[in-house]
C-alpha cells in the first residue's frame, strides 16, 4: 500500500513493489532511474570501443546495444518470463567489472571473442541462480572485495589514458595536452563538489551531471566533432552477432569467473532494494535475479552487447526517495529501449570527447576500489591470517599487471588468463580462504554476506543502507 511505513517504522515506502503510482508521478521517476545510470553503462562500451580501435560508427553502434539491452534487461527483472527476473525495481545496465579482462581479449581476438566469451560463460550465473548457498560458501566478503578492489585499480590507467585525451595512449596526439586535463579536471571538481556538498537527488547523478558540464565545455571550445550526429539516422534495428561469434578458451574461464563476482553483487542489489520496502529478499527473488543476469547477458552477448548486472546506486536511489514500485523502473526500462532505438542518441555519446568521459571514468573507477576495500573492512577482521591473504592476493594480481612479461615462457592461453589480475589475484584469494586454516569455507571472519560494490558511486561516503540478509527458505 502505497505511503505506508516499514516494518521497523523507521522510513515511509510512498509506493510498494506492486503499487503503480500516477503516470504524471511515474514517468518522472523513471527517468530519474535512468539518469542515475546512464554514464555507467554507457561507459564500458565507449571505452571498450576505443581501446580496440572501432571507428565512430561501430562506436554508435554499441552504445545503442547497450542501451537497447540495459532495457530489455530492466524489463525482465520488473516483470519476469517464466523463473526469469526477480519481479522487483531491479535496473540492469553494463557491468564495469568484465571491462579491464575483455579489452585485452578484443585487442588480442577482436570483438567475436569478447562477445563469444560472453556468451559462453553466461550460464555459470544462472547456475548460481538455483545453487545459490553452495557458491556463496567459496565467495566471502574477504574474496569478493579483493576482486572488487583489482576491478578498479586495474582500470585506472584505462581511465587516466582517456582523462589525457587520448584513448590509444601516450602516443597518440594531443596527449596530456593542457586542454584535455582541463577538461577532465572539471569535470571531476564539478562531480565531488555536487557529491560532497549537495544532498538529495543532486548527490545521485553527480557524476552525470559533471560529463554534461564537461561536455558543454567541450563543445564551447569546439573540441567536439558532432558530423556523425548530423549524418545518424532517425531510427535503427539491431544486428544480432554484428561482429561473428568466437571461442577462446581462456578468455571464457576469465569471463566465467566475474560472472562470479557480479552474481554475489546482484544478491546485495536484490537484498538492499527488498530491505527498503522492510522485509527479507526470498530465494525466489534471488534466484530470478540471477537467472535474469545470466540470461540477459547471453541475449546482450547475441546482440552486440557487454555483460549485464544489477546496478546498485539505482537500489540508493529506491531507498532514497521510497519509491520502490516496480513499474517505475519499468518505464526506466522502456526509455532505455527508446533511446537506444534512435541512433542519434548514440552518436551523441559517441562524439563525446575522451578527456571528458576520462574524468568521469577515473572517478567511477576509484570508487570500485574504495568499494572493495568497504567490503573487507566492514565485513572480515583483518588478523594475521586474512591479511596474508589479502596482501598475497593483491600482490600476484596487481604483479601479472605491472609485468605481464613474466608469463612469457607460458603457452598463449595461459598469458591471456593469468595475465588478468582479476583472475590471478581472485584465484589466490580464493585457494589460500579454504587452504589456510583459521577461517575456511564460509565460516569464521570471511562468512558469507549479502553486500557487495556499487556499479557507480552515489556518495562517495555513504552507500545505500547495509541490505538485510536473504532467509535460507521463500
């Protein structure tokens, strides 16, 4: 019923799961979702098109996927097919984690191996949907945030390439020129000013609203060549498998593994988002949740489209303003769809200048990693034995980094996945939990929780409120 209070009584739901607010209220709302999440999922695949080299119209083109399936995603979690979806206020957009490990795969295989390894691996997420407690066992605070925390740090030199003005590198032209770190430095003062001073819905799309700032900075210094804007099209139809279908095997155990990680985010989505309408997530929504992660990252695989995951500021954003029908986010959902119809929208994003999406980026980037480090300090005690594995872990993964060289001597495929700190530093972590006696298998300091990072930062202090455990039964 709409208005009526949690069970704690300590916070006012204006509209429950089911309740369907006024049109003249709902549609605000929804678009307010999608505000919230835009830049973050429109991001990896500008970023990913760069980095292998896509030319603006490729570059469109995925945008335009992304958002298309970011929608249909968000649609299915609203209002479920079958086991699929959670039935719950649920927005799904592209997923930062798979972003650092598939760049290397496009530039090594081309985009058919990314979009192959997506594919692939997608049903590891579904099978997590209907063995839920086995895998949370394996995958405690103490893994988790280490991932968490090599997802940002190894996207930071992504991130300060692009703030540069340059995509491709310190060789390409212009550089660290005094333009391009201007711009990127606006944007990031104008984002931690409205994240650290403003309250209210400002704080939410703080880093929006800085690309936009940037943007229109850009554009009256005339750094932005919007000619593919004018010549984009009105309306386009998506290509299913626009770039092939590829196989690599290791680029499929690493995408497999992060299906891992973004699976046990999902469940904390799922958890805070239910915790503001003050009840416990059931299984059943927890198994839907994960069944729509996994199966609309195949479809996003098929049409073009980088994984998919729950994203968390929008379940702040439900806590924030007690909205939390499903409808709402339904019509967020249906705005994604339009506007990844129209090709205009996308050549716009495209024609985004680097340094202005790099300031944005680095931003988003750093907070992944504060991100993980919360989920250690807030969830494992730091003793003599998880530190060892913290301090080990963090060391390989970031050291097969710094110096991929030292893998030289191994067969390709064994480069391509231990070159990836994600899945050298998550295996470390993961091994030495159940090896090293003193916590084990979800027990002890590294049990298992619900709370995972954000997909983009809300507050750069505060997150949504800490989500109520799921019940072992519906």
């Amino acid at each position: 019923m709409a208005g009526s209070e949690t069970n704690e009584g300590s916070s006012v739901v204006l509209y429950d799961i089911e309740d369907r607010p006024p049109l003249g209220e709902a549609i605000p709302l929804g678009i307010q979702h999608v505000l919230a999440m835009f830049l973050g999922n429109v991001a990896p695949p500008l970023i990913l098109a760069g980095a292998v080299g896509s030319v603006t119209g490729e570059t469109t083109f995925l945008v335009q996927m992304a958002l298309i399936v970011a929608g249909v995603a968000t649609l299915i979690q609203a209002f479920p097919i079958g086991p699929v979806g959670a039935k719950l206020p649920i927005v799904m957009g592209t997923s930062f984690a798979f972003l650092g490990p598939l760049i290397a795969v496009g530039n090594q295989y081309g985009l058919a191996a990314v979009f192959g390894a997506a594919l692939i691996a997608a049903p590891v997420e579904m099978v997590m949907g209907v063995s839920l407690d086995r895998f949370r066992e394996y995958f405690p605070p103490l893994v988790t945030g280490i991932v968490v925390m090599l997802i940002g740090l190894t996207l930071i030199p992504t991130g300060m390439n692009y703030a540069a003005g340059a995509s491709a590198g310190p060789s390409a032209p212009g550089y660290g020129s005094f333009t391009n770190l201007g711009l990127a430095g606006l944007v990031l003062v104008v984002t931690v000013v409205l994240n650290q001073f403003f309250e209210g819905f400002l704080r939410v799309i703080s880093v929006f609203v800085g690309i936009i700032v940037g943007y229109v900075t850009a554009l009256a210094l005339g750094v932005v060549d919007l000619s593919a804007v004018s010549s984009a099209g009105w309306v386009t139809v998506p290509v299913p498998l626009k770039y092939g279908i590829a196989f690599e095997p290791s680029a499929i155990v690493t995408v497999a593994f992060l299906y891992v990680i973004t699976g046990m985010e999902t469940i904390g989505d799922i958890s805070g988002t239910v915790s503001a309408t003050g009840r416990d997530a059931t299984q059943k929504e927890m198994r839907g949740g994960l069944l729509a992660d996994g199966v609309m990252s195949a479809f996003g695989a098929i049409f073009n489209a980088l994984p998919n995951t729950s994203f968390s500021q929008n379940v702040g954003l439900v806590n924030f303003t007690g909205v939390a029908s499903r409808y709402v986010v339904g019509i967020g959902g249906v705005v994604l769809l339009v506007l990844g119809f129209v090709p205009k929208v996308g050549a716009v994003v495209s024609a985004m200048p680097d340094a202005v999406l790099g300031g944005g980026a680095l931003i988003l980037f750093a907070m992944i990693f504060s991100s993980g480090a919360r989920i250690i300090t807030q969830n494992v005690t730091l003793d003599h034995r998880n530190s060892t594995i913290l301090a080990l872990s963090m060391a390989l993964g970031l050291g097969v980094a710094f110096r991929p060289e030292i893998l030289q001597q191994f067969p390709t495929e064994i480069q391509t996945l231990f070159g990836s700190a994600l899945v050298t530093g998550g295996f470390t972590a993961l091994v030495l939990n159940v090896v090293i006696p003193g916590g084990g298998v979800g027990s002890g300091p590294t049990e298992h929780t619900t709370g995972l990072a954000p997909e983009t930062p809300t507050n750069m202090e505060e997150d949504i409120p800490d989500p109520a455990p799921s019940p072992d039964d519906d």
